[in-house]
C-alpha cells in the first residue's frame, strides 16, 4: 500500500525559496510515489491574522498558484482548503484534553514565533494550541510521513505524543506520523539570519520579479571581513554559498567558487552575479508557469473545491473511527 504525505502551509502570504528548499521540492518529488494532501491551512491563518480574513481569503490563491507553478500536479496531489474540512477542528477539541499547558509551553517554534510577533503576554490562545490542531490535520488524513523545515519538527513530535496517548487510551486508531526532512533543512535568509520569513523581510519570492530578484541578491548579507575583492573571503554563514548550494544544479562549479572566495580573488559582485542567474534559471519557468494559472483561476478554484471534498471524505472516516473509540457514537 503506498504511504500517506501530509503538508501545509499558512496563506499569510506568497510562498519563498525557504519553502520550496525545506519542503515544495520534497512534495513534487514524492508525490508519484506516495499519497499526497497538501493542505492550505487557513485555519491556521486566522490563528495569527484573525482580524484579517480577506488577506487570507486572497491568499489561499497565492499559495494554490505557487504549489502549482512549482509543480505539485493536481491530479496526483490532493490540494485540500483547511477550513472547508470541519471535522478538524471537531478533532482538534478532541486532542486538547490530551495535552497539558506545560508541554505547550514548551514548544520551541511557538516560543520563537511568540517572541517575533510579540505576543509574550497577549498571545490569542488559537494560535498558543496551535500545533494540537496541526496534529489534527496530520492525524485526520492518515499521514504517515510529513515532508517539513526544520522548525517544524517539534509540531510533528507533540503529534506523535497525541497520537500514542490517544491509541493507548481509547483504542489504536490513529497511525503515527514520521517527519521528513530535506538535506537542506533551512535556507537562511538574505540578511544572513538562520532563516528565512515571509514577516522578516529577508525572503526571495517564487514569485518575485526578475529585477525584484536581482536587487534583493545584490542587497544580500556576505562576510563583512571580505572588503576588496582580494581579501580572503569566509563561506561559512554566508547565504550567497548556501543558496548556490540549494539551486546551482553544478555542484563541482559551486566547490570552485567557494575555493577561489576563501584564498581571496573573487569578488561578491561576481558570486551574485552568478547567483541571480542561478535563481533565474529556476524562477523563470516557475514564473511563467504562474502567470499562465492567474489567467485561469476558475481553473484553480474547481481543482480547490475537488481537491478538498476529496480530503474532507478521508478526515469524515477518521473521525467516525475516532468519535467510535472515544465512545461518542452513542446517540
Ligand atoms: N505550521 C505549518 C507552517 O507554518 C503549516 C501547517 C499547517 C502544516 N498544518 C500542517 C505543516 C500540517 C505540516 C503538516 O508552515
């Protein structure tokens, strides 16, 4: 039997080449071999952004055309709209009895992204319990591996710790998920900071413009040791190498450059240079790709629609099966 693939991203805005590095490639990829749902989590969304639900309305079409340009094919992958799938939040009730307020607080990607969007005191509690309903979405379609960044790995071990806490208290329903990690877990941002955020203003967009591309490659972090182009340069920590090794497909050409860079002789502008072409060989077909589905989104809307009654059927048996183990099938 082939293997269940769950992931998702939050419409809170066009998706970036950390996304497509930590967890887009992995999906394409994956997809022919395994059964996918990829999951516009809007839900999710409104957990941050609850006083702005057209922003996340319109965005759900953004990362519907990004999935699509980058090559998620609607007819093996199953896009489903978070919010068009009840019987998660109806799960998400269920899994808050099975974790404590201490274990939340614990979580180290709810910490950070606290700390970043300045919630220390007044974080809505949506977005606190907000990995017991991403154990929800994972749970209800039955996914056994979830393709993810790095930050993202405590979220799927608190679902690993519902899941065994509710197979060893009601009855083994639910499967167990493993998370999947890309060989480059996270691309750092182009400030140089560990990592890339649509809210950090250190991204590069798959959808950005050409020159827009251009501009936020010339404008990127390098070593601030390597002055004149003879100085010897440190590769280390310095995003200009890292996103060559995340998209230049000539391995050995990329060995070379970081050789020549660490003797000295070989200046930023020539290393960026060859970055925005690196980037703009990837982007090009993406963003073209993009421009053909904004002609058509009737298109995207009908494969949103299908694509979540598809999954809403796979969530409903799951919870028959669960509220059946809870004892809540009754009356
Ligand atoms: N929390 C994820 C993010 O911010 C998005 C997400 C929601 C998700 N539900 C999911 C990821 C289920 C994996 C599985 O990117």
């Amino acid at each position: 039997m082939r293997k269940t693939i769950l992931t998702g991203d939050r419409p809170t805005g066009p998706l970036h080449l950390g996304h497509y590095v930590g967890s887009l490639k992995n999906r394409v990829e994956l997809q022919h071999t395994h059964e996918t749902f990829v999951l516009i989590a809007d839900l999710q969304a409104l957990t941050d952004h609850a006083d702005h639900p057209d922003q996340v309305r319109r965005n759900i079409l953004e990362v519907a055309f990004d999935y699509l340009a980058v090559g998620i094919d609607p007819n093996v992958s199953t896009i489903v709209v978070q919010s068009g799938v009840p019987e998660l939040a109806e799960l998400t009730m269920y899994y808050l009895n099975l974790v404590t307020l201490a274990r939340l607080q614990r979580n180290p990607t709810v910490k950070d992204e606290m700390r970043q969007k300045g919630f220390d005191t007044d974080v809505p509690v949506g977005f606190f319990v907000y990995p017991v309903s991403q154990a929800a979405d994972i749970t209800a379609f039955k996914a056994h591996l979830v393709p993810v960044g790095e930050d993202q790995l405590p979220m799927i071990e608190q679902s690993v710790e519902i899941v065994r806490r509710f197979n060893r208290t009601y009855a083994p329903v639910l499967v167990e998920p493993t998370a999947l990690v890309s060989t480059i877990a996270r691309l750092p941002g182009t400030d140089g900071q560990s990592k890339m955020g649509k809210s950090l203003a250190n991204a590069i967009f798959l959808s950005d413009s050409v020159d827009v591309v251009a501009q936020k490659v010339m404008g990127m972090y390098t070593d601030p040791k390597h002055v004149r182009a003879d100085d010897p340069g440190t590769v280390a920590g310095n995003p200009v190498f890292s996103y060559l090794a995340a998209f230049d497909p000539d391995a050995a050409s990329v060995e070379d450059l970081k050789r020549r860079y660490r003797v000295g002789g070989l200046g930023d502008v020539t290393v960026k240079r060859h970055l925005i072409e690196v980037l703009e060989s990837f982007l090009t077909p993406i963003r073209s790709r993009r421009e053909e589905l904004r002609r058509a989104p009737e298109q995207i809307i009908r494969i949103l629609r299908e694509g979540t009654e598809r999954g809403r059927a796979v969530a409903h048996e799951t919870l028959r099966d669960v509220r059946h183990a809870m004892h809540l099938d009754c009356y």
